[in-house]
C-alpha cells in the first residue's frame, strides 16, 4: 500500500489536465496491485491465489510503464520517479516468486 500512496503524492505534483489521463491510469494500477494481493490471499485455493498474483505482476509492470511515460514525457521529474520506479521493481520481485512458486505443475 506504500506504493500506491506514492503514486498518489506524484499524481498530486503532475498537471492538473493528466488527471483523468495518465495519473488515472497510475493510481489505478498501483492501487490494483494492493488490492489483487489482498484478495488472492483471501481466496480459498491456492489456483485462485496464484491468478491475483498475476493480475498483481501484471498491475506492477503497466505501473512501471506509465511512470516511465510521465518521466520521459517531462510530465514528472526523474527525482520524482525514482523512488516509486524502484519500489516498483521491487513489489514485482517479490510477486514473481510467489507466481513461479504457484505455478501448476506441467502435464507429464
């Protein structure tokens, strides 16, 4: 949930007219990986589990992408992003071991 608090503090420094287009979509995806991880450790099984793991990993990479576009685009200085594409980085490390780890076993 840190992440997606930094997300918001850099969706507050960017251009009011991004709010409805790139800031949106950041929130969102930072706020979705919170959330799918949330609900895939509520679920019963483990298939569940592993399938909000992945929406999380997938939430985390489009997060990346568009922090990126924000940065290169001049809309979010590089001292702004660095600390959240780090970050970034790292919540997505830790959801590939749990999605390699969750993986269904291949048919023989």
């Amino acid at each position: 949930m840190e992440l997606a608090r930094e997300v918001y503090g850099l969706a507050r420094q960017m251009p009011k007219q991004e709010e409805y287009r790139l800031t949106g979509q950041m929130i969102r995806a930072a706020v979705s990986i919170a959330a799918n991880i949330a609900e895939g450790h509520a679920r019963a099984t483990r298939k569940d589990y592993a399938h909000f793991v992945s929406i999380a990993r997938g939430s985390a990479a489009e997060l990346e992408t568009l922090v990126l576009l924000a940065r290169d685009a001049d809309l979010a200085s590089v001292n702004a992003t660095a600390g959240i594409l780090e970050r970034t980085e790292r919540v997505a490390k830790m959801l590939t071991r749990p999605q390699a780890r969750l993986k269904p076993a291949p048919d023989n």
